[in-house]
C-alpha cells in the first residue's frame, strides 16, 4: 500500500488549472472551499438549473455555471453528483464535451467502477475519494487539518493523471492526513461494504 502526503504533491498542477465542481451538496461544497482556500484561483461551481444548492453557492462566492458549460470550459471536472443521477447527467451534459487534455475526476468510484459511465480513451479519468462527509473534510480543513482520501487512476491518457489527482488531494486537504493509492473497485466496494454492513447493520 502507498500513501502519499502534501510533500509527494506538486501544488502548482491544480493551481494552474480552471476546475469545475459539479455539484455542491455534501461533498462539492467541501471540495470547492477546500480548493479556493489553498490557492486555486480558477474555481466554479456547476449545477443544474433551479439546484437548491445555488444560493449556497453563491453566497460562497462561487460563479454557478451550468454542467455543460462546465465541460466545455473546464480542464478538470470533479463529479460530486449523487451516484444514482452521474450516468444521466454525463452522458447529456458532460460526454459531447469531452476531449484530450481534459481530466475527469471523482469522489467516489461507484459509477466508474460498475461501468456506467464510460468516458474517451483520450481523457484522464481518476478518483480523490476522502474518507469521510464534506462538512468533515471543510471543518477538518480549517483548523489546519485533514482527512485521509482514496486515490486511484482509471485512465491515464497524459501520463501525469495521478500527479494531478495528488495535487487536487493536497489542495482539499487530505495531503496532510495520507492519500492511499487503490483503484476504483476497491474504493467502490469497501464503501458499499461499510455503508450496507456496518453503519446500516446490514448482517
């Protein structure tokens, strides 16, 4: 197993990058703070129309745009929707846009992993799962903190897809905790196995 801190991370990577959040709920909100407050300048918020999450948003700052918009723009896109409306919302709003030099990031593997997205071969696709809630992940951040994250790499057509999925870590925090190199299918099946078993008494 692999661990990687903010020392492994070259902060310049994300920093000169424009990132999209795509959505701003448990998760997003967490990453976009998280992200503004360590130097990445060029950060925006992407949601659909009428999301009950814009004025939040916008009272954080943030310039709301549209997902397509956001694909088009953007060269690194988060996805922080929930699972259950990723494949829908890629393939209408983010899939038309997607070209070399892009990077497709995510929060949790569940859509990658049981093939429900499927994005070009030209295209950076790799996950920053932290391991735990967003209002964890900001609360731990601002005082100095982190929490641990899962990384992993599906698709490096760059060559430098964990590079920036490592930069991206350290820039939300979770480079001073430990960011833990996996891949999409063990991410997706310990959190299914800890949600279902464990918290929820499953067994």
């Amino acid at each position: 197993m692999h661990v990687y801190y903010d020392g492994d991370a070259d902060a310049a990577l994300i920093r000169a990058k424009r990132v999209a959040v795509i959505g701003y709920g448990a998760q997003g909100h967490a990453h976009a703070l998280n992200l503004r407050d360590s130097g990445v300048g060029d950060v925006v918020v992407a949601l659909h129309q009428g999301a009950k999450s814009a004025a939040r948003a916008q009272a954080d700052g943030f310039m709301i745009v549209d997902v397509a918009e956001a694909a088009r723009e953007c060269d690194v896109l988060m996805v922080c929707a929930p699972d259950e409306v990723q494949p829908e919302l890629y393939a209408r709003e983010i899939a038309p846009h997607m070209r070399a030099g892009k990077t497709l990031l995510f929060a949790h593997g569940f859509a990658m992993h049981f093939k429900l997205i499927d994005p070009p071969a030209d295209v950076d696709v790799a996950m920053v799962a932290p391991k735990g809630p967003g209002a964890a992940l900001r609360d731990v951040y601002t005082r100095g903190g982190g929490l641990p994250c899962i990384v992993a790499v599906a698709n490096d057509a760059s060559g430098s897809a964990m590079q920036l999925a490592l930069s991206y870590g350290a820039a939300i925090g979770c480079g001073r905790a430990g960011m833990i190199e996996s891949t999409f299918q063990l991410e997706t099946e310990g959190d299914l196995y800890g949600e279902q078993v464990v918290l929820c008494g499953g067994l």
